[in-house]
C-alpha cells in the first residue's frame, strides 16, 4: 500500500488496490469530494461546473473584477448577498449531481431525476441574484412566486444536506423549522406565539437573516479560498511532505509512527475542514505503522482520530470556524487565531506525550534509521542552528521588506515579487537535487525511516505560499479572503512550474510533458477544492436556518433558562450542561455546520447564566468553549463519526476506538473549563514576557494532567499519586483559585457608601458592579459587569467619566443616567437599574507564588516515581 491522493477523480499513478483500501477511498469520497464519477457528457459537466465554481470564486476575491480594463472597464462586481446566492447554486447543483440519493442509486451516471432537482437547486438558491433588483421593490412582501420558490428551495436544500452529511443536520433544522411554525402547541416552558409561513419563508430564504446568512457569507468569502489553498497544496503532494518529514524526525523515537502521526495530521488538519477527510487520508499510513510498533487497532486508531480532530480546533483555518468567529465575535482574524492557538498548541503537545507514555507502558521501541543516529549533544546542537537560522531568516525578511517598501515606493511590490521568485527557484534547485520522496509500504516487515536532511530539503518551496499566507494575514493584516487569494496565486504558480523546472534542473528531456502534468495538476486542483466545498457550503446554508429560527423565535433565552433551572444556579453544573449539549448538538455534524449551531444556541447561555453568576467571561473564550465540545462528537461514542473512519483503517473495534480517542482527548475536553476560569491561556491582555510564562506553565500543567488521566508518569502511578497529579496541575492551570481563598481579590462596598469609596481607588480600577433591572422582554434579571473607572477628582466625577450617574433613593442605589455609547453603556448598565454591590479589587499577592509547592509536589512525585521504576523502561540512548 502507498500514500496517495484517495479522492477518485485525481491523476495518480496506477496502483493495485484492495478492497478494503477501496472501502476507505469510498468513504473519503462520500464525506468529502461526493461518491458519484459519471462518464461521458455528464462528468464532463459536473467537473466544468466544479472548475467554473472555483473560477467565480477566485475571480471574486481578486482585484481584478474592479480594475478599469480598456473599452470595457470594470466588470464582473457583485455585492455580498448576491455572492452568497450564486455560491449556493453551485453548492445544490454539484450536491445533487456529485453525491446519490441511496446507497443503491448509480454512481457512474447521473439519473434524470438529480439532474432535474439539480437545476431547480441551482435556480433556487440563485433566486435572489436573478430577481434582486424586483426584490428590493418588496422588501418583507414575498409574492406568489417567492414563497413558492422559497419552499422548494428550503425542502431541496434539506434534501442536499441529507446527500452530503447525512440525516442529523437535516433532522436539526426540521425541527427547528417545526418549532418555528408550531410554537404556540410547544410546552409551555419552549412555547412562543408561533411564525406563520409566509413571515417565516421571507426571514429563512428571502432576507439574510436565515440561510442566506452571515454563515453562507463566510463560506463564500472566506472559507472556499481556504479549502481550494489546501486542496491545490495536496495536489502538488505537501501532504505527502509533511508525513515524510514528521516520520524522519520523530519516527526514531519510542512510539515514534505514533508520534509522527499526530505530527502529520495536525499539519494535514491545518489546512483541513473534515475530521474524517483527515482520519483515512493520513490514516492509511501512519495507522499500520503504529500497529507495527506495539499499539492495538484500537489505541492506534485512537492517536488518529485524536490527532485529526484536534487539527480542527488549530488554526489558521480551525474547520472553518475561525472565518465564522470573526464575524460572530467581532474581532479581527489575526486576534481569533492568536486567542486559539496556544490551546491548541499545548493539546497536540500532550497528546504527543500521551503516545511516549503508552511506549513507556509497553517498552515499545522506534523504527530504525537509514543512516546512524548523531549523539543526543550533536543533535541538540543541530536543532538549535536550526532554530537559529530560521529566527534569522525570519529577521532579514521581516526588516528586509520594512527596508524594500520606503527605497522603492511604488516599485516595492514588483521587487518583493522577484525575490520570492528568486527564493522559489533556489528551493525547486534544492529539491531537484534529492531523490523524490516515496513511501515504504507499511504492510511489509520491516521499514527503514527515511533521511531527515534529503526528506526537509524535498518540499521546503510548500512553505513558501504558508509564508505568503501568514505574511499577508499577521504583517499586511491583509483580509482572510485576500491572504488566501495571493497564496492561492502561488500556489498555482508552483502547480504549474514546479515538475518542469525540477526536470530542468535534473537534466531530463520531455519537458512539454512536465508541463502537461502540471496544467492536468492545477485543472484537478481546482475541481477537487471546489467538490471539497460541497458539504461546507451546504452545511452552511442548512445552518443559517437554525440560526434565522434563533433569532425569530427567540428560543436562546428558553435555553438559558431551562439550563439555569437545570443547574441550580451552580456555575460549574451550568458549564458541564452547555458542554454536554454542545456533544449532543454536534453529533454527526460537520465541522463547520457544528461551530455554527453550538455557538448561535449555547454561546448566548453561558454569557448570561455566567454573568448572573458574577463569572465575567470574554466572549471569544465563550464561542471556543461551546466550538471544543461541539467537536469533541467527531470522537464521542456512539456516534463519533471520525472513530469509525479510523476503526476502517485499523481493523479494530470502533466503539472501543471511540472510547480510547475519548480517554486520550480529555485534555481537549479539560482546556475549555480551564480558559473559561483563567483568561490568560488565551492569551487576552497579557505581555509578551507573560505569554512565553503562561505556554510553559500551562503545557507543564497540561503534561501533568495528561499523566495523571493516563496513570503514568516515570512509572504506573498509585491512585494517590494520581490525585496528587491532578492537584498539581489545577494549582499550575488556575493559581488564582488558590490565592483567592487566602487573600480576598475583591473588597465588597455597600451601596451607600460608593461614591465617597470610590474617590480614593485610581482611575482605570476595574470595578464590578452587581446590578438587579430588567431583560430585554421585561423580565427581572441580576448580573454582574465590569466597569473600568474614570478619571477624575473625587468618586462623582470618576463616576461620570465613565458615562454614568447614581441617584440614592433611600437604601438603594439607583442607575439615574447613563450616557450613549459611554463605559457604561457598554458594561451592560441601564436607567433604572438598581446597583446591589460594589467590588474593588484589593492588593494581592503574585498568584504565581502558588507555583512553588506545586512544582515542589511534582518534584517529589517524580522522585518517588523513579526509585520503582523497572530498569528495562529505562530511556533508549536514541
């Protein structure tokens, strides 16, 4: 067996393939690319229409269409609803051509029936964009012919969404659908006066509001460039890159395949939007080796699964939902990846630790190299030239382009382009000059790792559109839409040039059939990231309806307060619900479709049950919160979809698969908890000096934790010394917990005594103000927010700095004023609110003095730990 490309309608080289090994290419084809090759006259369409799809939408996101181009000037400009409404059409046209309506339906032709339903998708979708203007005249008066076409659109889009993800997001929205229509026979804690159908059909399909919504605006802006840069890079085979080079490096070790493998498909699922995609891609090769080494079907399928869907929560792409954030938390891209990534990082660390300690538990050994190992000093020394040279790299390009742009002004960008020209041929030469990289066959006995220094130097020119890509996004701060479109553009570049100039290089003749390869590459690139985009744009759309439902019928609130009834009132009980239905509502969902249903329905929850509660939570920690677990179903029995792909792969059983991927992503189930609490690990309003202290801290803390759930750390760990262990990690995770009960953070002033109190705490002071008044349907409601204290003389004009007056009306302390859009405005406060408490924070001592008996308790464990630890689970000298 070989790595490569297992979606059916890419070039690759003729291999034998087993029945099994088709089985998986199915599945990848059915989750992913849609199972359906028709021959003849219909392939031919559904891939132009595939090709023409990936075109709008690179034509789309260029400068192009607004250049004044002579005699005809710009043309091709389309504003966002009608992007949304022509993405769509093509997203129903390919669902119906590219996926079977039934198992037994044909998959070599295209039925009258689909090609029926297809072009009156197409139209449907399309209905805003052709009648845009005439809907415009009648806007909230939908007439005959829109409600008609509005409900053959919403019953063919449900049907779309069954073919391409399967029946529990088309159940969901159904049912929100039904209650929407049915709310006054709900009982009485859902009910609502219920939408009539004409109301409802303009808010779901004829507004943007419901399917047309912010959801469909980022797939077409934003997340189909993402999917097609991913799709054109695997194409010129960087997938099949990082793998060699995650095995060369970490293949050695003990549990090394293991440890590549969580390598490799983190790399793989950056760049990835499908969990299961990501399983049997790289799981054809990195599963057999794992097996090989020592792990059982189930723990090898295991590492897989935990690997690929963690990649879904790493940036730069995180599934989709990073796009999604931006728009439904408000902030930029560059602050949604920087919030998420150190989570994410210290998640892949442990799960790399987790596979060294199942090598310790079972004395596993790694694979053997071709060349000999370097001494460990030697290789330090490497590692860290490398390291080295990389930061100085970084340096002369980061100050060197600071340098280009004021000398040549207009010039600059044309010089930038020739040196990364410049850049790229000396790269392609590199590679030209070691052997192209293949695979040994997993299946054989024995298998010699590839060389690290041929396997890095192979596709180092990949790097260079992630460079673009991060340059354009961190530096340019470029849109997301855009840095994907100039990345994009080099990746063709590269898809076309890379296999003649490589050829060039080497001295070999045919070059006109280098180039061939490279244009049939860029044309299958093209189709395959657009097929990719079939269940994305689909399971966007479907969602919108389920957020347009949350909006009209206001069925958020109703969750709060069945949440808040179910918990008691206890804040940790509340968190534990919202994580469990975020695993209940994101079963079986993709990815994306998932992000968008947990976060419009739970997101707003534990924003209001926690500020009752007096837990202040930014709202970006609040939308990963509900986005880990929302993922966390790709791995949860019984319907931990990605499981199942990986127990296709290995053999195993898939229940118990799901079980073990479960046990070893309770530390990705355990983050969200912990950044909810401490903040920092999100890294919101901290320095630089106090990041680089919150990475080690938290993936000490992080480590300790996975050892303690894992039962091992120098050795198989007593019940106590688990305990300990996940004492120690608490106390790392959240000092603060500590230090609050042995010093008060907050100094509680009673209502009649703020205003003279507050003359003596420093402007900025941020104080918490616990306040009783109103919802926004009248309801009484206490919460707790934060005001940061103005300037001023005495405690009335910091008051009023911050946009607010209080009026004392006997024993209470009333909201008397509140200016627009002031300090306190924002915080939440209103006229007529009634201030219950003030809390000013108070000095404390540095929270991070709680590290020192808990590193010292940890020393201690290591010590009893290593005085009982066999002699054969010594470490290997490698």
């Amino acid at each position: 067996m070989s790595i490569h490309d297992n979606r059916p309608d890419s070039p690759q080289e003729n291999t034998t393939i087993s029945a099994s090994e088709q089985e998986l290419q199915d599945m990848v084809s059915a989750n992913d690319t849609g199972a359906r090759i028709p021959h003849g006259w219909q392939g031919r369409v559904l891939l132009g229409a595939a090709l023409l799809w990936s075109l709008f939408q690179l034509w789309i996101a260029s400068p192009l269409p607004f250049y004044d181009w002579p005699v005809i000037g710009s043309f091709g400009i389309f504003n966002d609803t009608e992007v949304r409404a022509i993405h769509l059409g093509f997203a129903t046209f390919l669902a119906f051509t590219a996926y079977p309506a039934f198992a037994r339906s044909p998959r070599h032709t295209i039925p009258v029936a689909d090609m029926v339903l297809s072009l009156a998708a197409a139209f449907a979708a399309s209905y805003i964009f052709v009648f845009y203007d005439q809907l415009l005249t009648r806007p909230g008066l939908p007439n005959t012919q829109d409600v008609a076409v509005s409900v053959a659109g919403l019953i063919l889009l449900l049907e779309a969404t069954r073919r391409t993800l399967g029946p529990p997001l088309m159940i969901v929205a159904i049912v929100f659908l039904a209650y929407s229509l049915g709310g006054a026979y709900m009982p009485d804690i859902i009910a609502h006066k219920g939408i009539d159908l004409e109301p409802l059909i303009n808010h779901q399909w004829l507004t943007t509001e419901g399917v047309f919504g912010i959801a469909l605006g980022v797939s077409s802006s934003f997340v189909f460039l993402f999917v097609l840069f991913g799709a054109l890079l695997d194409k010129a085979g960087a997938g099949n890159y990082f793998i060699q080079v995650a095995f060369s490096l970490l293949g050695h070790m003990r549990g090394g395949p293991a440890k590549a493998a969580v390598v490799s498909s983190g790399l793989t699922g950056l760049i990835s939007g499908s969990s299961i995609a990501n399983v049997v891609t790289t799981g054809t090769f990195t599963i057999p080796m794992m097996k090989r080494v020592g792990f059982t079907s189930e723990k090898a399928g295991a590492v897989e699964v935990a690997s690929s869907v963690n990649g879904q929560i790493m940036p730069p792409v995180m599934g989709a939902a990073a796009f999604l954030m931006v728009e439904y938390v408000g902030i930029s891209y560059v602050q949604v990846i920087t919030h998420a990534f150190l989570p994410a990082l210290i998640s892949y660390l442990a799960l790399i630790y987790i596979v060294h300690l199942e090598a310790l538990k079972q004395n596993m050994q790694g694979l053997p190299r071709r060349t000999e190992v370097k001494a460990w000093h030697l290789r330090l020394i490497g590692m860290l030239t490398g390291f080295l040279l990389t930061c100085g790299m970084a340096a002369v390009v980061y100050y060197g382009i600071g340098w280009i742009k004021p000398t040549f002004g207009d010039y600059a960008t044309l010089v930038i382009s020739v040196l990364l020209v410049a850049a790229y041929l000396g790269l392609v030469k590199i590679a030209a000059n070691v052997p192209d990289l293949k695979l040994d066959d997993p299946n054989e006995p024995m298998v010699q790792l590839p060389e690290v220094a041929p396997t890095v130097k192979s596709g180092l020119h990949f790097l260079l559109p992630v460079v673009v890509l991060v340059w354009c996004l961190m530096v340019e701060r470029l849109s997301p839409g855009l840095s994907a479109f100039w990345a994009t553009v080099l990746m063709i570049a590269i898809l076309l040039t890379q296999r003649p100039l490589i050829a060039f290089f080497r001295g070999e003749t045919a070059l006109g059939d280098k180039i061939r390869q490279g244009f049939d590459e860029l044309v299958d690139g093209l189709i395959t990231g657009a097929r990719n985009m079939i269940g994305i744009g689909i399971a966007t759309a479907t969602a919108g309806i389920i957020v347009g439902a949350v909006s009209q019928t206001g069925v958020g609130s109703v969750l709060a307060d069945l949440v808040e009834v179910l918990s008691m009132g206890n804040l940790l009980l509340m968190l534990i619900l919202i994580a469990v239905l975020s695993l209940i509502l994101g079963m079986g969902l993709p990815t994306t479709a998932n992000y968008i249903v947990v976060s419009s329905l739970l997101a707003p929850v534990v924003i209001t049950l926690g500020q009752e509660a007096g837990l202040i939570v930014p709202l970006i920690a609040v939308h990963l919160f509900v986005f880990y677990f929302g993922i966390m179903a790709d791995v949860t029995p019984p319907v931990g979809l990605a499981s199942f792909a990986a127990a296709a792969v290995s053999g195993g059983d898939p229940i118990r698969t799901g079980f073990v991927a479960f046990a070893y992503s309770m530390r990705t189930a355990a983050l969200p908890f912990l950044f909810i609490f401490n903040t920092d690990l999100l890294l919101i309003d901290v320095t630089w000096v106090e990041g680089v202290q919150v990475f080690i801290i938290s993936t000490i803390a992080m480590l300790v934790f996975t050892a303690a759930t894992q039962g091992y750390f120098f050795s198989r760990s007593r019940l106590y010394e688990s305990a300990l262990l996940l004492l120690v990690a608490f106390s790392l995770f959240r000092p603060g917990f500590w230090m609050d009960r042995i010093v008060e953070p907050y100094e509680m002033v009673q209502p009649d005594a703020v205003v003279e109190t507050l003359g003596d705490v420093a402007p900025g002071t941020e104080l918490r103000f616990w306040v009783d008044g109103l919802d926004a349907v009248g309801n009484p409601r206490s919460f707790v927010t934060v005001l940061p204290l103005g300037e001023g003389a005495s405690g009335f004009d910091r008051l009023s700095a911050t946009g607010m007056e209080l009026l004392k009306d006997g024993d209470r302390l009333i909201v008397d004023y509140v200016g627009f859009d002031s300090a306190a405005e924002k915080a939440g406060l209103a006229f007529d609110q009634q201030i219950t408490g003030v809390q000013v924070p108070v000095d404390q001592p540095p929270r991070e003095l709680i590290y020192i008996p808990a590193l010292g308790l940890l020393l201690l464990i290591a010590l009893m730990q290593r005085r009982r630890r066999p002699e054969e689970l010594q470490p290997q000298a490698a």
